[in-house]
C-alpha cells in the first residue's frame, strides 16, 4: 500500500525571499560560472556563440527583474 504525503507548508519558505535568493544565486554564481565553461569551451574550439546568446538573455532577464 502506498502512502500519499503531503507537503507542510514551511512557514521560513517565503516566496519572494525565494526568488530574490535564487535570483542573487544565478547572478552571483551561475551565470559567471557559466561564462567561464563557455571560455574554456572555446578555448577547445568549439562555437560557443549560441550559448554566450543564451548566457547574456538570461543575464538581460535577471537584471530587468520580475515583471
């Protein structure tokens, strides 16, 4: 038999505390990590144009901010 779980609301897991982290998450670590693996990536010779594309939109998005 299998047991359904529920989540509990955690009370600390603010929504917008959320956001805003993981916000400062990808603008902080992810997005700079990313930057560097592309540069090594082409380093190696490969075309790494569609993936700077795709790390400057996600950059434009953060800093724009919801909306």
């Amino acid at each position: 038999m299998v047991t359904k779980r529920t989540k509990t609301p955690n009370p600390s897991a603010d929504p917008g505390q959320l956001r805003k982290e993981t916000g400062e998450w990808l603008t902080h670590n992810t997005i700079p990590n990313l930057r560097e693996i592309a540069l090594d990536l082409e380093n190696t010779g490969e075309d790494v144009g569609a993936l700077l594309e795709a790390i400057d939109e996600l950059e434009a998005l953060m800093k724009a901010g919801p909306g």
